[in-house]
C-alpha cells in the first residue's frame, strides 16, 4: 500500500512540474516596455511646388502693371512654389508608433502600428501573428 501510494505521489509530482514548465515556457510572451510615437517629416516630389508655382505666377500676374506685373509674377511664382512644396511636405507627413516588448525567453522585440495604441509600459502582453492580446 506504501508502494502504491509513493507511485501515486511520484506521477502526481511529475505532471505538476510538467504543467508548471510548460505555464512558465511562454515564448509569445512579453512585457511591454516602451512605446513611443514616431514623427516622419514628408518630402515633396516637385508636384507641389510646380502647382504652386503655377497658381501663384497666375496670381501675381494679376497685380500691377508694366515691369511691376513682370516683377509680381516672378514673385508669385517663387512663393506659390514654396508654399505649394510645403504643403506637399506636410500631408505626407506620416506618424507611427513603435511599441517595445521585453519576450520572457530574454529577447527584445519591437512592433509599430500605425493607429494609436492603448498598451503602455508595464502591460503583460502575448504575441499571436504580430498582433498583441493582453494576459
């Protein structure tokens, strides 16, 4: 009966130490530990500015008259070309958001998205297809 009770024992230990090793083996598990928002100034390919230029050449000359038109046009030209990249710039600005997670194999791994997130340092997360669900 001491046998049979010591077996019992024996397998009961090792299907918990089984258990708890494969709880404490999460390879998709992590911490997050930084996450950060990540401006990216646009460039401009020239179509802004030579739009730009056009409509501010036809705006300015449309002021004066004589060598002051001449003189206006040239002016509208370079500010509506400035003006016209600028603006090019400024809507392909783009902003994402990296998000930095400790793995609990030791590994540092990092994601970006391109929306917001609602993770923030500190927050237990698991990774499943590069997309976070939080345990």
């Amino acid at each position: 009966m001491n046998i049979k009770r010591s077996a019992s024992l024996a397998c009961a230990t090792l299907a918990l130490a089984g258990t708890l090793d494969a709880l404490a083996a999460c390879n998709e598990c992590g911490t997050v530990t930084d996450v950060q928002t990540v401006n990216k100034e646009g460039e401009g390919s020239g179509a802004g500015m030579v739009i730009g230029g056009i409509a501010g050449g036809v705006l300015g000359h449309q002021v004066g008259s004589g060598r002051g038109k001449d003189v206006a046009t040239v002016a509208g030209v370079a500010g509506g070309a400035y003006v016209g990249n600028e603006v090019e710039k400024k809507n392909k600005a783009a902003t994402s958001y990296v998000v930095r997670v400790k793995m609990e194999d030791g590994s540092n791994r990092s994601f970006t998205f391109s929306n917001p997130t609602s993770y923030k340092a500190g927050d237990a997360v698991k990774v499943i297809d590069r997309k976070f669900v939080r345990r």
